[in-house]
C-alpha cells in the first residue's frame, strides 16, 4: 500500500493551512481528511516505493536474462547456418 507518513504529512499541511477560525476544529477535521484521503488512496491501488524498487530489479534482471538469452540464440542460430552450408 502506501507509506502512513505521507498520509500524516498531507493531514499537517492540510491543518496548517487552515484559516485560524476553523483551526479549534483542528481533531475533527484531521480525522476526516485522513479518511477522505485514506479512501482517495485505496482506490488508486497505490504501491510502496519498496514494491516498486522490487519490480524495478526484477524487470532489469529479466532484462538481463532476455539480452542473454537473445545473444545465445543468435549464435546458436549463426552455428545452425554454418552446419547446413557445410552439408
């Protein structure tokens, strides 16, 4: 999901903003903007960054995998070619 401090940080900046009237709201205004902004993030399906940076590795290990895998084949087919021009 998503990191709760992000949710913390926009709830501090929302509260701080606020025009000094409804600042004496300050409680029940920080829970119902986390629950606005928790549900806003839930449907966004949202990942952590150490999801992300997991998917990242794993694409460029298969990145890797595929470029070798693509090489092998490319001389296994240039081996392919020789033997038959031999026949």
């Amino acid at each position: 999901m998503f990191d709760p401090k992000i949710l913390n940080d926009l709830s501090k900046q929302f509260i701080e903003h606020l025009p000094p009237a409804f600042k004496n709201m300050h409680q029940e205004l920080d829970k119902t903007f986390r629950t606005v902004m928790g549900s806003v993030f839930a449907k966004m399906d949202l990942v952590s960054r150490e999801e992300f940076d997991a998917q990242v590795a794993l694409l460029a290990e298969n990145k890797a995998k595929l470029e070798s895998l693509q090489a092998e084949l490319s001389g296994l087919s240039q081996k392919l070619a020789e033997v038959e021009q031999k026949k």
